[in-house]
C-alpha cells in the first residue's frame, strides 16, 4: 500500500507536470504541504519526489525545495537511412563531437556473428564512440566488424571516430540497412556513467547492421544507445 501511495504522487504530479500547471523552474508543492495533501508520512513523499529527480523531471537547491526542470530542447533524428549519426547531426547543424572509447575483441555471440556472415571461429572486434552534442553525451554507438572484412581493425580500430568514413576509404561508398530493432532499457551503472544520466532515463536501443551496396556487402553489425530525453525520434527510409 505504502509504494501504491508513492506511486500515486508520481503519477499525480507528472499529470499536473504534462497539463503545464507548474512552470519552468517553479517550486513545487512542499513536503510537508504534500504530506498533508495526501495524509501520508513525509518519507513517503519524499521518496516520491527522489523518483521524480531520478526521472529528470525535477531538481533540488539546498533549504529552498524541489523545483520543475526547464524544458529541454531535443533534437530530431531519423533512426533510419543512408547517412551515419554524424552526417545527419552536422547536416542538422549540431555541434557533434565523438570520442572512441574502446576497441576490443568480443566472444561469440550467435546473433552478431549470423548478422556479420562470419562463422564462429573467425575474429569480431567491438568499436565503441561516445557522442557529445554541445558538451553532453548523448548515445553510444557500438560497430562490430569481422577481421576478415577489415584485417587491419585491430589496429585501425582504436582511433575510429566514423566508421563510414573508414568504409569510404576502403572503397565503399553507398550505405543500407536491413531492418532495425527497437527496444527500451534502463541504464546499466556503466552507461549512466558515461553518458552521465540517471537510473530512470530510458534508454532507446537501436540494432542493425550496415551493408555496402551495390556490392551487397554486410560491413557492420551496430548496436546504439540513445538517452531518450535528448531526443525526438522519426523512423523513415529517408
């Protein structure tokens, strides 16, 4: 009953939150001006409120209390299509930045290995970019590649910030995908660390792989997180 009670003043406050009856930056509702509100302990209402700073809704200033966050601006992006992550950010006109991470050889895993046509003794090698849009990380994209497509990807792999503009200098030049898997998840203690959020922001997972064409050749499997609150999602075949 207790959780159902905390439940209950999320839910209240996000509706209130959603109908704009607080703005920006304004206080909200006291604990104890809560507390009464639903006759409930002050721990139950704290504990509510923590979700809602959790869930990057509200933030706290010391002896002043919980205020609504202002609204943040988010930016456009097509899941789908023939340009990379950065092609459409630059295009859009944001400040992208990218940085590698790491480059490592990853043990089987049946789907990747099925995705890359590569059977299971052959080496695969996972190459990780972190992507910052005006100073804040905002997806982490991870390629893996086949050695036998790429030799040299061991090596080449630890400075890769684009890997279509790796591809183009190998000699390919045209880019699809098949189709794209779609799933949300809650951000391991790793990625809240790198991408610096909270254990409530859903994540947005994108799967797919990347084909060169007209050779018909699959270069990439790649697996992207996106932190959802940064953006406003549109799946086309643009």
């Amino acid at each position: 009953m207790n959780q159902d009670v905390e439940q209950m003043i999320v839910d209240d406050l996000l509706e209130s939150i959603m109908q704009d009856k607080f703005r920006p930056n304004e206080r909200l509702p006291s604990e104890n001006e809560l507390a009464n509100d639903y006759k409930v302990p002050r721990i139950k209402v704290r504990n509510a409120l923590l979700k809602l700073e959790e869930m990057g809704y509200i933030y706290s200033q010391q002896g002043k209390g919980r205020f609504l966050k202002g609204s943040q601006q988010q930016i456009e992006l097509h899941l789908t299509g023939s340009k990379s992550f950065t092609e459409k950010m630059l295009s859009a006109g944001y400040p992208l930045e990218t940085k590698n991470v790491s480059c490592e050889k990853v043990a089987y895993h049946p789907r990747i290995y099925s995705a890359l046509q590569v059977t299971e003794g052959e080496e695969v090698f996972k190459i990780s970019r972190l992507r910052f849009i005006e100073g804040k990380p905002v997806a982490l994209h991870s390629s893996y590649v086949a050695k036998s497509t790429f030799p040299n990807i061991e090596e080449d792999g630890v400075q890769l910030r684009s890997m279509f503009a790796y591809y183009r200098q190998k000699g390919y030049t045209e880019f699809t995908s098949t189709d794209s898997h779609l799933s949300i998840s809650f951000p391991t203690s790793e990625e809240r660390s790198m991408l610096e959020c909270t254990a409530l922001v859903p994540l947005l997972i994108v799967e797919s792989n990347c084909i060169a064409s007209p050779q018909n050749k699959v270069l990439e499997y790649t697996k992207i997180i996106y932190r959802s609150d940064s953006f406003q999602y549109a799946i086309t075949s643009k």
